[in-house]
C-alpha cells in the first residue's frame, strides 16, 4: 500500500495497468452499443479507463465516469483521479481526503457505500 501510494509507486501502476489492459479496455469500451457512462470500483483502474475512453472518444473523453470509493476511513491515492466527473465517497474522512488529494468540490458526492438491502437484514 505504501510503496504503491508514493508517486513512482502511481506511475508505475499507469506504466504498467496501461502496457497490460489499456488494449482491451479500448476494445470493450468501443464496443457497441457504447456505454452510456462507465463507474468504477477499483483505484487502479481509472487512469487506463479514462485513457481508453479518450482514445475511443476522439482524443477527448466525453463519456462520464465515475469513481465509488468503497474504503471507509483511508484510501489509496488512486481512488482521487482528477479527470473523473464524480467521485462518491463514503465519509466525511474521506470527504476530506479527496479534497485534499486535488478532487473540487463539485466532484466530490458524499453518500453510503452502495450496500444490496439483503445485507442490511439481520437474519433469522
């Protein structure tokens, strides 16, 4: 986690997600239909995302994506991509902590992780 939160811990993450997904990222995301806006749930992956859809788009992403953050307290740096157009996190620490990692404020959603109601029931 440490060595991968440095900044040539992150670059070596884009160097290395891009040489082995960025090929079929591209493929799948100009896939047809296109998607009508790509979410993820992974930090290591919106770099390559963002960079596949720019590609498929033209040079200039113009589908939206977005980034839950699915930590509760701290987070890896690559949750707070600045090019995303949301990033919905869970708390005010990291609320706070993605401001402070560059996201603004109109970027940043604060709510709930996205729990499936079946997990919220106290079984029998």
């Amino acid at each position: 986690f440490e060595t991968g939160a440095t900044p040539m811990g992150l670059w070596l993450n884009e160097v290395l997600t891009d040489a082995f997904c960025g090929a079929r990222y591209r493929a799948l995301l100009a896939s047809k239909p296109r998607p009508d806006a790509v979410i993820s749930v992974h930090p290591l992956m919106q770099g390559p995302a963002m960079r596949a859809l720019s590609s498929n788009d033209g040079g200039a992403r113009t589908t939206p994506f977005a980034t839950v953050v699915t930590d509760l307290g701290s987070a890896h740096p690559a949750w707070f991509h600045p090019d995303v157009d949301a990033c919905f996190v869970p708390s005010d620490a990291l609320h706070t902590l993605a401001s402070e990692r560059g996201l603004r404020g109109s970027q940043i959603v604060q709510h709930g992780l996205p729990i499936r109601p079946g997990f919220c029931v106290e079984p029998p």
